[in-house]
C-alpha cells in the first residue's frame, strides 16, 4: 500500500487516502454492516465470533470504540483543514493511521488467538494517536476553539480503557459504555445544534423562505448545561445509586428541553429535501434517549434502560452518522446536496426503522427474537446502502 500511495501506481488507491472521510466512511459503514451481521446470530447462539470478549461485550466495544471513532476521524480529518486553512493528511500518513484502526478491529475479534491485552494495546492506539494529529493542526494554527474535539477523544479513549479493566475484572460492563455514549451524546448535541439549524437556514432561504431556524444563543446555553450535568450523573449512578432519582429527574427535564430546542430549527420545513429532514430525524432521538434513560432511573425499569440506550446507539449515532457521511460525500464528490430516492429507500428508511425495531425489542421482550434479527437486517441494510450508493464517489476524484 506503501508503494503505491507513493508511486501512484494504483490511481484508485490514491485516491482513497487524498481525504479522510473516504476510507473511513467507506470502512466504517462496512464494519458497522459486518459487525450486526455477526452479532445478531452470534446472539442467538448460532455462531461464534473467535474474541476474548463477550458477545455483548463485544458488540459494545466495537460500535463505541470501532465505528464510531472511524466516522469521528472521517469528520475531524475533513473539517479540521478548513478550520486551520492547513493541508489536510493524505496519502502515507493517512493510510497508515487507517491500517492502525483496522488493524484494532483484527485484534479485537481475533483476541481469542493472541490474547486480549495484545489486543487491547493495538486497538488502543488509534484514538490516542488521532487525537495528536489534530492536535498538532489546531496548535500550529492557534485555533484554541476547537481544542474541545480533542478533549472528546481523550474522554473516548479513558471509556476504553475503563472498558478493558471492567471486563478483565468483572466480566462485564457497567461503567465505561455510559462514559463513551454520554461522550457520543454530547458531542451530537453541540455539533448536530450547529450544523442542523445552519443546513436547515441555508436551504430554507433558497427554496422555502419563511419561518427559520432560530441561531445558537443563551437558550442553547442553557439546555447544553443542562445536558451535560444530566449526562455526567447518569455514569456516577453506577457507583452511586442513591443519585438515580436526580440523574433521572434531570435527563428527563434536559430530553424535554433538547425537544424544545430542536423545534426552534422549523423541522417541519423540511420535509421537501431528505437530506436534511433525516439530521431532524435523527437528532429526535436524542431527546427520546434522555427521556427514555430518565424514565429508567426513575421506575427502576431494565426495559426502559436499554430503550433509551438504544435510542442513542441504535437511533441517534446510527441515523446521525449516516445522514452526515451522506451529505458530506454527496459535498465532496460535487453532487447537489440532495438526497434522491434511492437513499430514502436504501438508507434513510432501513436505519430509522432499525432503531425503532430495537427500540420495541427492549420494551415488548416477548418480541425480542423476531425485533431483534429485524433491527440488525434493518441496520446491515443501512449500512450496506451506504457503501453501496457511496462508494463509487468516495472512490474516485472529485467531479464537478
């Protein structure tokens, strides 16, 4: 791969590695894709995956510290060159840090054979290392603002290794997946209720003037601290259970304010372009998630534990991730920023759907072994969508 990133030997591999978000987004829906399509029968006791890890365990660790860091580096690697105005990583340099994200996904699922703390050291270096390449951009460019991505990256990579000492000492998970989804969450809200309301106006003023999104202020403000107090209790009730009723009081009250603020960015004026009415759809399921979590705090309620968990994986990362890998390749690619049928049908539809069906596998368990391979069809679905419909333009250059 070397050779030929540096030789151009291999024209299309060239172009795979001239972007960040091209053998991420690209990888990163087929690893999504892969990783249901062995889980959901892996479950079910129908196979079995040659990893060190649980099955849960497994599944946990590879959506939260393999898929989602592919499609955060994907994003971060694209949009941190137009924050900094520095030349974006390419070629060699990127091929190598994909080789390291793939290579963790290989030792992870192989960890049976060459033992988990192997494992664990390779697939532990991606973040880390991601977060001192941007780092180092936003250093050189003084761009103090943004440092707050790279505390993100920090919080994912200490949720890992939480994830590894709770399996090694316990056997299972508690902690550290609330740590990564609350991260996840987080970083969702602040980005999702910058770049939605920004889309929506945009769009709004060239083809549906009218009612327009209102900007990020103090209401903003107000309902992200609100998030982030709520999303910082809700790990603490692992070791503190006697904070439940306030962690839950407070999701509920922060689920109900995000819902508020979402209304302010007119959703319902979007409903003509799919492209954007599917960052509306899946940014519902954050506040579904905080109220669902709330609630489960609240009742004491298993069911309703995993809905809201499952609002957030299934519903909020999943739709999210796509609709802005979908946007930003159709920008890149130099097609028009709208979303034709075939995505509605293929993508859009099937990764919605996906999480309701989780959602109703987690509240009517007597449901489970027909919602739950549902959801995964559903999901694998999605994702194969994705790489199907997309993966001719993250493969080639530019047109347009």
């Amino acid at each position: 791969m070397a050779h030929a990133l540096q030789n151009g030997s291999r024209p299309w591999l060239a172009h795979v590695f001239s972007g960040g978000f091209r053998p991420f987004f690209l990888f990163g829906a087929l690893q999504a894709a892969l990783m249901i399509a062995l889980w959901v029968p892996w479950f079910l006791g129908l196979l079995h995956v040659p990893t060190a890890l649980s099955p849960i365990a497994w599944h946990q660790h590879e959506l939260l510290f393999g898929y989602v860091p592919a499609i955060i580096a994907g994003f971060l690697l694209t949009a941190v060159p137009n924050w900094t105005g520095r030349k974006p990583l390419r070629g060699l340099p990127l091929g190598l840090l994909f080789s390291l994200w793939l290579a963790g996904r290989l030792a992870i699922s192989c960890s049976e054979h060459i033992g988990l703390t192997t494992a664990v050291v390779i697939a532990g270096a991606f973040l880390p290392v991601l977060a001192v390449l941007i780092l180092r951009e936003l250093v050189a460019a003084r761009n103090q603002r943004n440092y707050k991505v790279v505390a993100v990256l920090g919080l994912l990579f200490a949720a890992q290794m939480v994830f590894h000492y709770e399996f090694n000492r316990f056997g299972r998970i508690e902690l550290a997946d609330r740590i990564a989804i609350a991260t996840i969450v987080l970083l969702i809200s602040l980005i999702g209720g910058r770049i939605i309301p920004a889309f929506t106006g945009n769009w709004l003023q060239q083809n549906n003037p009218g009612r327009m999104p209102r900007p990020f202020a103090g209401f903003d403000q107000a309902v992200m601290a609100l998030s982030i107090a709520a999303l910082v209790a809700w790990p603490v009730t692992v070791r503190v259970e006697s904070l439940a009723p306030l962690a839950g009081l407070l999701m509920v009250v922060a689920g109900i304010a995000q819902f508020i603020r979402q209304c302010r960015w007119a959703p319902e004026r979007t409903l003509a372009e799919p492209l954007l009415t599917i960052l509306h759809v899946a940014f519902v399921f954050v506040p579904l998630g905080f109220v669902l979590t709330g609630l489960a705090l609240l009742l004491d309620d298993g069911g309703l534990r995993t809905a809201g968990v499952h609002a957030w994986t299934s519903g909020a990362i999943g739709t999210m991730t796509l609709a802005v890998m979908a946007r930003a390749t159709r920008g890149h690619a130099g097609q028009s920023l709208h979303a034709p049928a075939s995505n509605v049908l293929v993508i859009f539809i099937p990764i919605v759907a996906a999480a309701l069906a989780r959602l109703a596998a987690a509240i009517v368990p007597d449901y489970t072994l027909v919602l739950l391979p549902l959801a995964g069809v559903l999901w694998i679905t999605a994702f194969l969508g994705f790489a199907v419909l997309y993966g001719p333009m993250l493969l080639r250059k530019r047109i347009g």
